[in-house]
C-alpha cells in the first residue's frame, strides 16, 4: 500500500496552493496572476515563470471576449478538447479548422503546412475572438502575418507553440511584434496545448474564485 492524497478537493488545493507558494507573482493584476498559476500548473514547472512574456490586459481581455461568445480559434485539436466546455456558451464557441476539407490544397498552394494553411480560414472569425495557439510554430507565424497584412485583430492572443523547430522563434516573433494586441506566450521550446488550454480556461473563469 502507498501512502498518498486522494480526496480530489484537497489535492486540487494543495496544488494550486504549491504553485503559488513557488512562483513571484507580486504587481500582476489578479486574473493574469490566476493564469499564470493555471499555465504552471499544467506543466508542473514554477521554474517557467521568468520564461512567460505577456502583456497585463491579456487574461481581461481574452476573459471578457469568451464572456461575449467570440469565437475561441484553435491550432489544433488537442487544445480544443483541453478548454472546458461548461465554461462556454457553448461547444460550437471552440473553432478548429485544421481538419477541413479545403485545408490540404490551401496548403499547397501557399506553400506552407497545414497547420498555417488552417488559419487562413479563421479570417471571418478573427475581429475580437481569442486566438489560441499550442503546437504549430507555423500557424503563429502565419497569424503573425496575415496580421501584419492588415487581417482583422483578435482580442488576444495566447501563444504557446511547442517544440525544437520554429517554436522558439515564432514566440519570440509574438512577443516583439508590436501589434496592439494583448498576449503571453512562454519563450523558448517548451510550451503545448495543456499550457495553452489552462491559459484559456483561466481566462474563462477570470472574475470567479479559482
């Protein structure tokens, strides 16, 4: 036998609890402290905290967007599947177009993969939605710059590609880009869609007690 928590009630406060005990959260305002919190603890690394770049509105501004009914726009499906469902006005509120049927020919013809391809088809839902990213590096490229190119603004942008090629440099791209839109993203290679979906979930709930 092993002697271990399992009352789910204390091991979700204990958790949440651990976190804040290991990460300087001091001057942030409360809803983007709550997503940090919740970024951390989907990768159980405190240590990441000084890696989070991030504008102070990001989590009321995507909070207050999801609250409106704007579309939640997906790089993929894992994330989409991550983002708690109870919290939305409804399931249709997720988009992830990664698997229409049109994405594979976009994608030839731009000359991309199909992540980036897929975001080609958000341009009729991105005025105000939040944008959610947590596996393509080319698809925040590609968002990167159809935004440059004077495509509609999401209300935020919560970027966490994952991975050894072109994650570092498209998160550093988002974080430089001067684009009037507020964001966070976490430097470097590691990132994800449990990271990216707990930055979401956090902003669905910013204004309740988490």
């Amino acid at each position: 036998m092993y002697d271990y928590l399992k009352d789910p009630a204390a091991i979700y406060e204990k958790s949440f609890a651990t976190v804040r005990e290991e990460t300087d959260l001091r001057g942030l305002p409360n809803d983007l402290a709550e997503m940090i919190i919740r970024v951390i603890h989907a990768c159980g690394m405190p240590e990441i905290k000084p890696e989070l770049r991030f504008t102070n509105t990001v989590a009321t501004a995507a909070g207050e967007a999801i609250r409106a009914g704007k579309p939640i726009l997906c790089d993929c499906e894992m994330l989409r599947n991550g983002i708690i469902q109870r919290f939305l006005h409804s399931p249709e509120q997720t988009v992830c177009t990664l698997n229409d049927p049109s994405v594979p020919e976009i994608a030839n013809t731009l000359g991309t993969t199909r992540s980036a391809a897929a975001i080609e088809l958000w341009k009729d839902q991105m005025e105000g939605a939040v944008a959610v990213f947590g596996n393509a590096p080319t698809a925040l490229f590609h968002l990167l710059e159809m935004l440059q190119k004077g495509a509609p603004k999401p209300a935020a942008i919560l970027g966490f590609p994952v991975g050894f090629v072109g994650a570092a440099e498209s998160k550093e791209a988002l974080a430089s880009a001067d684009l009037d839109i507020p964001y966070i993203t976490l430097l470097g290679r590691k990132g994800g869609s449990a990271m990216a979906a707990a930055a979401t979930n956090a902003a669905a709930l910013s204004g309740s007690k988490i």
